[in-house]
C-alpha cells in the first residue's frame, strides 16, 4: 500500500524558476526562503518536515509520479531546516551535490501557485 508522508501546497513561482525548469531542475524553498534566491525558485508553504525523503520514494506533482533516485547526504537537513532542496529530473542515482535530490527523467509539469506536491512510499 503506497502511504502518503508529505503534502506541500506551492503558493509562488519565482520569475526564473521556469529557466531552472528548462535545466531539468526545480529548487524548493517554504516561504522563508532568502530573497537573493526567490526568483529561481518554487516557494511552498510547509515549515514543519518531519519525514525523510528516501531512495525509491515518489515525489507527485499535480498527480504525476517521479521515483525518487538518490538522496544527497543535506538534503533531508536543509527540508527540515528551510524547506529547500534542488530536485534534478535528470535519471541519475549520484549527484556532487550533498543538498540535491535526483529524480527520474521526465519532463516536469507546468506547476501554478496551486499546484500540490505530494511525497509518497510503498
């Protein structure tokens, strides 16, 4: 049974998160993320992250699944910590970078200020 551990409503879209987008990537922040870094980024409202994200978990945006491939060594600290990781769409299972998540490749849905982004695992 696949169980729901995270649900994140987006609430802003920074002016140059859509030339991240074209990267294939997508940079998280809650609403205290620093201002030199909002244009880039997807801004959501959650504070409190109380559950990992894992390997083998699934990120669900607007109802499409992307299998979770590798977690960097900071990423679950900086979701805790700001809500912030960089999720990179690109099917790899390493990354240099301790703060990324790398996800399967498919192309990332056109995200809206509604858009609900949701962490699931079996």
């Amino acid at each position: 049974m696949t169980t729901t551990y995270t649900e994140i409503n987006v609430v802003e879209l920074g002016a140059e998160a859509g030339l991240m987008f074209e990267e294939k990537m997508m940079i998280l922040f809650n609403d205290t993320v620093p201002a030199d870094l909002k244009d880039i980024a997807v801004v959501h409202d959650k504070r409190l992250w109380t559950e990992e994200v894992k390997t083998g978990d699934e990120m669900v945006i607007d109802g499409e699944a992307f299998k979770v491939l590798f977690v960097g060594d900071k990423a679950n600290e900086t979701l805790k910590e700001l809500g912030h990781a960089t999720f990179h769409f690109n099917g790899s299972t390493n990354s240099d970078l301790p703060g990324t998540i790398c996800l399967e490749a498919k192309p990332i849905p056109h995200l809206t200020s509604n858009s609900v982004i949701s962490f699931r695992r079996e």
